[in-house]
C-alpha cells in the first residue's frame, strides 16, 4: 500500500502502522506518497478488513493505494 498523510502526520502515522498485526514491513518515503506498507494476508476480504477498518482510520491518513501482487516470488 502507498499511504498519504496530513502535512506533519508523518510519523504518527508510522508509528500507528507498527503497532497493527498483519504488516510484513512499513518504510517512510520522500516524495508523492508518505509511507510504503507491506501487508500479507491469505485473503482479499481480510486485506479488505485491514485496509477499511484499520489503516484508513489512522487519524492523519489522507489517502492510500493498494497494489495487489499478481505473484510473489521469492529471491
């Protein structure tokens, strides 16, 4: 997922984000989007459960774009 914030937002955001279960990893960015997270789930409603119910309610979120992988492979 690609995260937005609230100018200054930033790193309360960040540290919101650590706290939830299901986040592989979570890094902050310069440039047009804020955060970059990583989440895996065995399931499209669980990613919609996390995505609806728990990182767009983090006060200081602005927006967000979820990326589906078509395939994940391993290096």
């Amino acid at each position: 997922m690609l995260i937005t914030t609230a100018t200054g937002k930033e790193n309360y955001v960040l540290e919101q984000m650590r706290k939830l279960p299901g986040l592989s990893e979570v890094h902050q960015l310069f440039g047009q989007f804020d955060l970059i997270v990583r989440v895996e789930t065995k399931d499209y409603d669980t990613l919609c459960d996390m995505v609806l119910g728990k990182f767009r309610t983090i006060q200081g979120v602005t927006g967000s774009r979820t990326l589906i992988t078509a395939r994940f492979n391993r290096v």
